[in-house]
C-alpha cells in the first residue's frame, strides 16, 4: 500500500496535532505549517528539490489568511500544477466555495467539517487521487471540473447521494426549485444536472423542458432519476441524456455517474468531429455538418431522414435563429407526423454541426442507449485485458462479502498477489508480451479458484482473490494459494518466447485481520511483502507480529523517501585482504543509512525497501557517483592496482541496459577501467533461471567486469549455475567460517568449496574471519584473498586511509586495530 506525504496548513495547534496523528495511523506523511506565508515557503522549498507534496491539506481560516488567499497565492507562486488541494472548515458555507470554483484540480471540500472524521476523509481523498491513471479517454472526473447539481424539492437525492458524491470527489450542488436550478445552472458550466423526474407538482418535468429550451442552460447533460415502473418518454423527447433508477445499488450508480461524467467531459473539453460522429451513430440521431452555403449529412440516420421527410432542411433553417433546443414536427413523405430533437453544436474547428433525434425511433434509441450503458458500465467495472473485475468491483464485492459475513458471524479471506519478475518480461519481450502474460495468468488463476470465489485484477501485476467459503481453519487458504504458486511455476508459452515467473501470495482473514476493507487489504499487503522477503514464490499469513513489523516497515519507507535528500546515507568499505603478503587487495563498497528520526538503520531492513520502492535506482546512482570519486583518490594517492568491489541487487537487473549503461557513465567520468571493478552478485539471482539476467551479466564480463558470486554455499547455485553464467570468483559465505574452529567436518566443507571453483578455474574469497584462530585454520589453503572483522570491519573513507597507508606487515595483526569497534552485521549494498 502507498505511503503518502501531505502538508497540513492549520493555525489551531490542537487541530494540526490531531490530524497529524490520525493520518499518521493510516501510514500518511504529514508536514505542519501553522500559516499561509509558512506553508507557501515550505511548499516552494519542496519543490526545489525536485519533489512534491502528494496533497496539501488547508484550513479555511487560517491566522494570517483565508484558505481562499493561501491557495490563490499558492497557484501564482507555483511553477507547474500544484499537487491535489483539500479545503475543509467547520463554518464556512457552500456559497463561499463558489465566489472562487477556480482554485484548483483536483480539489475537495470539506464543508462543516467534523474534526474526528477528517483524517479518514482526507485518506480516502488521497486514494482518490492517486489512483493508477486511466487511458485518455477514460478519465475520471477528479481530471478536471465537472459539477454536478441535485435539482429535487424532497429530500430524496440530497439524502440519498450528496455526501457520498462529494466523497467521490465532485463539486456537488443542491436546488430545491426551478429557479434556484436555473440560477446554478447559468453560473456553472460543464453541469452534469440529475432531476428528480418525481418530484412534487411535476416539477421535474417542468424543469427539464425549461433547462433544455434556455441558452445559457441548454449545453448541460440533463440526467433522468425515477422509478422503473414509469419510463419518463416525453422527458427524453425533452433531450434527457439517461436515466439513473432508483432502486440501483450505490456501487452501481457511481459507476453510472462516473460514465456520464466521462462523456460530458469529452464533450466539454474536446466538441471533436469524430466525437459528435460517434456519439450520433451510437444513439442513433442524424448528424449534419453546416457549411457556408450547404447542409452536409454525415451518417446514414441521417440520410434515410432526409429520403424520408424531403423538406427537413427548411425546418431546420428556421431553427437555426431560435436559442436552446427545439422540438419540432413534420410531415414524412406518407404523411406521418414525425417528431424531432434540434440540437446545434460548434466544432473544435468551428464550424457549426447539428444533431437530430428522432423521437419515433425513441424505443430503438433505448435499447441502444441500454446497451451502449452495459458496455460502458462492464467497462467501468471489469478488467479489459483479463476480463476479471477490476479494482472498483472488487472492492464493492469485498465490502458486500464483508457485510454478510458479519451478519452470519463467518469468515472470508482475502488473498493478495503479486508477480514476480514480471517486469523482467516486460523488459525483456515488451509490453505486448507483458499484457499476453496478464491474459494467461488471470487464466490460471480462475482455473484454481472455485465459482465462489471472487477474482480482481488490482493494477499492474497485482491480482487479488476473495474466498468466501472453506476458510474457518485457514486451511483451505493455504490449499488455494499452494494450488496458485504450483499454477504459476511453471514454463509459460508467449508468442515471442518462453518465460518462468512465479506468484507470492499474502493472506488475511476477516475480521480477525480487520473489519474495514482498508485494514483487511492493507495487512494482506503486509503479508505479502513478507512473502517476497522470504524468497518469493510462496505464501504467507498476516499475523499481529507481522502488523507491528508492517508498521515498522511503513516508517521506514517514509525515511527512505528523504533519506537521500537529506543526506543520510553514507558509505563504508571493508577491505579485502591477500594471504600470502597481507596487502589490502579491494575495497568492497557498503550503503549505510543514519536517519535523524530513527538513527542508524541496520541494512537488512532498508536494502529490501529501497528495492521494493525502486529507490534503489536513484540510491545505487549517487552510491556509484561517490565511490567512484573515492577510489579514484586511493588509485591515485595510494595504488593503482586497488580493485573496487560493488554489490549489486537482483532489483536492478530489471533494469538490463540501463544498469549497464549506468556503470559505463560513472566509470569513464572518473577514469576508472571496468577490469579494476568487481561486480558482487547473490545466489537467488542465478536461482531465478532468467535469459535477461544472463545477458546483462555477459554483458557485463564483456564490458571487463570481474564477476564475483558473493554468499556462496547457502543454498541455491549449483554446479550447472557456475558453469552457465560467467562468474570469476565466489565468496565462501560466513557461515562456514564462523563455526571454526570445530570439528573437521565444518572444515572439510570449505575445502570441498575450494576444490570445486578450482576445477572450474574460479577464485575463491572467504568472508567472515573474526579471529586469528580462524584465520590460522585457513592462510595456507589455496584461497585468494578473505575478509572479516579480524583484519577490520567496514569503516568511512577518513579511516580506510589510515589502514590503506599502513605498511602491509603492520596489517595482518588482530581486530584490535580497528577504527571503530562498532560492528555492523550486514555487508549488503544494493
């Protein structure tokens, strides 16, 4: 789940630490200012450094300044669009909010805002607007403005929708009569307006004919709210675009609202030919381009009308000089009276372009419109490359599942999964093979779950799975997602290959693992990260143990996001050292982090989020910069025959070229050769079997890298890895080492190690060496060079020269000689 950053602008000390912990415990980010000049300089200092706020959160009474002045002085100080803007207040009213609709987008407003449910409220603002972006022409309503007015003189839609709107993020307006309708309507372009058609006195229908025949209204999509049991026709002949029905599920009808807001803001914003040609052909309604001299019919609706009513066109002449649209009648060549909607549009070309609905065909205009409905809303709610739901009805069938699981006091679980090395398919084959492997996997997975169970896919390669039945024990859980892994690890067929992937799998189960569907997916995420950090390619439940190590892990990932920018990462590096003449040989580079709120953080915990975030791009970038320039100082003051040992993640393969080209750029800026260089890779990169992996590593042995295969003997490579990929050398793990002395057995293992790079002519480094014992045991076996605490543990650059400077006799003494005692256990770097 996604960490957010947000700047909260409030003056009441009381209500910014309140909200600060609220949204603290929903994993969001905040930064106080306590007034507007504060607020705009932290703002502006943020973006100097190239970052942004994910929303600013205002007050709309603030002590130096209204929320109106701040956010007005905000977007002219700014030099691109300000991030997503939320202005909540406990007094001001709707009218002020309209003196400025200008403000921004995408924007919330808060009205009588109820402090204790503000931080839920600006969560879910959050969510809103960060979601994965859509294709252009599915864009939602929080893109732009598009507002929407609730004309009803009961109770009915203001109840039943108003509140649940704004949450959706849509400017909301109420009328209560067909002149403060027709008021708001005037001020407010792109108006999306739904009326009551059951509203007292026929007001409804008396409020559509008199929006559809005023100018300054008549460009609003007018939508019908009724019953079914009375199909409104004359307010469709009025020129209604839909009807929403009453008795629709909450799901559905936003569903159905986001729909026609998506049309209106075509309309709106574009008004293209090819829009309007779409539009005509699908509701079946004639369409006429105007020329200076001629009427042009673009469809064969429109033709067939002109063959059936002759005189059509000096009909539509006289309409041309009356406002709004007009129905009107005319006589067909039998004789018939046919009925006609006029509605007259200007192109983005600006020329002029008519449409003409007939009412006759109004039952066959229905069922099209019912369908391009159907479409749209299977659109709205199903996955288009997998056919699965997406992750709208997914989350409207979790919460439904949730709710009648409470009521009969059952159980259900939620299963999230995630990929693994898709990207490296992506990568490797292109996106059109990425979208065939989606299609196939969402495949495999319904072919594992049963009728019962509820699949999504969620975004990217995340899917998720709702098991509603058979999971009382857990048991069942674990059988549906072993039956997934198996599914998943096995050769998959493309066009244009053959890949291997696998699935990790987090479970958590209702309402042991929360009661909201916030909670409930938030710790199945929590699961599945401990999935991938166990190897990947298994499965994992969420337990409390875990929640707390989650919350850890958010923190975390909301230091790692500054930590660059605030300079707290700094580098060590642990020499490695010759047996034979004790001379410092290489220098392996290790990322260390000490964060100003957490101190210094062990890198067994922020190697593997700087992975999952990606960060580890940018850090691994500025970790190469620095090291560079160090050891091109030592080559140059000290050796030129020292070597530079740099780790490498299995993350940044994903990258191929990039990474490589990455090496290239630093090493020719500084004038360091790629054949001084060790490139450090672990044992599960060569387990995942990937073609991409293998070449970027031949691609580095080419380049004149020395490949070295670090933790060797834990577990995963094998003779066939070691003659398959281009490995120089391997590290003996510490492992091995640390339980020397002691019987032989231990020490047989490493010289069976020894043996068998010998065969394969590869050099042979043991790491872990803490004490002259150990390193007795094992200075004269065929081994090159070894490192470990005995000779030093990994120092700053300041205390690697002292030792660099040392003759080599002084060298090989005990670990007493070293800078800094303070050991740090891991020698992970990238």
């Amino acid at each position: 789940m996604k960490d957010y950053h947000v700047l909260v602008v409030e003056s009441s000390d009381d209500a910014s630490g309140y909200l600060k912990e609220g949204l603290s415990e929903n994993s969001v980010n905040v930064d106080i200012a306590t007034d507007s000049q504060s607020g705009i300089d932290r703002y502006l200092r943020t973006a100097e450094h190239g970052l942004q706020y994910d929303a600013i959160i205002v007050s709309w009474q603030l002590k130096d300044a209204t929320g109106e002045q701040f956010v007005k002085r905000l977007r002219a100080l700014s030099k691109g669009e300000p991030p997503p803007l939320l202005i909540y207040s406990n007094d001001a009213k709707q009218s002020d909010y309209e003196l400025f609709p200008e403000i921004a987008s995408p924007i919330e407003w808060q009205f009588e805002a109820k402090m204790d449910e503000l931080p839920a409220r600006i969560t879910q603002f959050l969510s809103r607007c960060h979601a994965p972006r859509q294709h252009p022409k599915a864009r939602s309503a929080h893109d732009t403005h598009v507002n929407i007015l609730l004309a009803d003189n009961t109770p009915t839609l203001s109840d039943k929708f108003s509140n649940a709107l704004r949450q959706q993020g849509y400017r909301v307006y109420s009328a209560n009569s067909i002149e403060q309708s027709l008021g708001i309507a005037k001020r407010h372009q792109q108006l999306v307006i739904i009326v009551n058609y059951l509203m007292a006195n026929d007001t409804g229908q008396t409020l559509i004919r008199k929006l559809m025949s005023t100018q300054a209204t008549s460009g609003s999509i007018v939508v019908i709210y009724t019953t079914r049991d009375g199909i409104p026709e004359e307010a469709l002949k009025s020129g209604a675009l839909d009807i929403l029905y009453d008795d629709e599920p909450i799901n559905i009808f936003h569903l159905r609202i986001r729909t026609i807001v998506n049309m209106a803001l075509a309309m709106y914003q574009n008004q293209h030919f090819n829009f309007f040609e779409q539009i005509a052909e699908q509701m079946q309604i004639g369409f006429i381009k105007r020329s200076l001299s001629s009427y042009l019919p673009i469809n064969e609706i429109m033709v067939d009308i002109i063959e059936q009513c002759p005189s059509i066109f000096a009909a539509i002449e006289d309409l041309e000089k009356k406002d709004g649209k007009q129905v009107f009648d005319i006589n067909d060549q039998s004789g018939q009276v046919r009925s006609f909607i006029f509605t007259q549009f200007t192109l983005s070309d600006h020329s002029q372009a008519i449409l003409l609905q007939d009412n006759s065909l109004l039952a066959e205009k229905r069922r099209s419109l019912e369908q391009a409905n159907e479409k749209l809303q299977s659109q709205a709610l199903y996955d288009p490359l997998t056919g699965l739901s997406n992750r709208a009805l997914f989350n409207a069938q979790l919460m439904q599942n949730m709710d009648l699981a409470k009521r009969n006091n059952t159980q259900i679980a939620l299963l999230a999964l995630d990929l693994d090395r898709f990207k490296a398919v992506n990568d490797a084959f292109g996106h059109d093979a990425g979208d065939e492997l989606l299609s196939i996997v969402g495949k495999k997975i319904q072919s594992v779950c049963r009728d019962s169970d509820s699949v999504g896919r969620i975004g990217g390669d995340e899917f998720n799975i709702l098991l509603s039945s058979n999971v009382a024990d857990g048991r069942g859980c674990a059988v549906v997602a072993q039956k997934l892994i198996d599914a998943l690890d096995t050769p998959i067929k493309l066009f244009k290959g053959t890949v291997q992937i696998g699935v990790s799998v987090g479970i958590a189960i209702y309402p042991k693992d929360g009661t909201d569907i916030q909670t409930i997916m938030r710790n199945a995420d929590s699961a599945l990260y401990l999935a991938k950090d166990k190897g990947r390619n298994n499965f994992q439940y969420f337990t409390e143990e875990l929640n707390n190590k989650s919350k850890r892990r958010r923190t975390l990932e909301s230091a790692m996001k500054r930590a660059l920018q605030d300079k707290e990462f700094y580098l060590c590096y642990q020499p490695r050292v010759e047996f034979g003449n004790g001379k410092i040989c290489a220098l392996e580079v290790l990322l260390r982090c000490k964060s100003k709120q957490l101190g210094l953080i062990s890198p067994l915990e922020f190697i593997p989020i700087l992975e999952d975030t990606r960060l580890i791009f940018p850090v691994f970038e500025w970790l190469l910069g620095e090291a560079c320039k160090q050891f091109k100082r030592w080559q140059h003051s000290i050796s030129p025959l020292l070597r530079l040992s740099i780790n490498l993640s299995t993350r940044q393969f994903d990258q191929g070229k990039l990474l490589t080209d990455t090496l290239e750029k630093n090493l020719e800026r500084h004038g360091i050769d790629a054949s001084q260089v060790d490139i450090e890779i672990t044992e599960p990169l060569l387990a995942l079997k990937d073609q991409s992996i293998l070449e970027t590593l031949r691609s580095l042995k080419a380049m004149g890298f020395s490949i070295v295969l670090d933790d060797f003997g834990t577990g995963y490579a094998s003779l066939n890895y070691l003659n398959q990929f281009p490995i120089d050398t391997v590290k003996i793990d510490r492992s091995f080492v640390e339980k020397l002395p002691g019987t032989k057995r231990e020490e047989l293992f490493i010289d069976g190690i020894i043996a068998m790079a010998k065969t394969l002519q590869i050099d042979t480094i043991v790491t872990g060496i803490e004490t002259h014992q150990q390193w007795e045991l094992l200075k004269d076996k065929p081994l090159h060079s070894y490192q470990g605490f005995f000779f030093s543990q990994p120092q700053v650059a300041k205390d690697i020269t002292q030792i660099l400077f040392k003759p080599p006799k002084q060298n090989v003494t005990s670990a007493t000689d070293v800078a800094d005692p303070t050991p740090i256990t891991s020698s992970v770097c990238g």
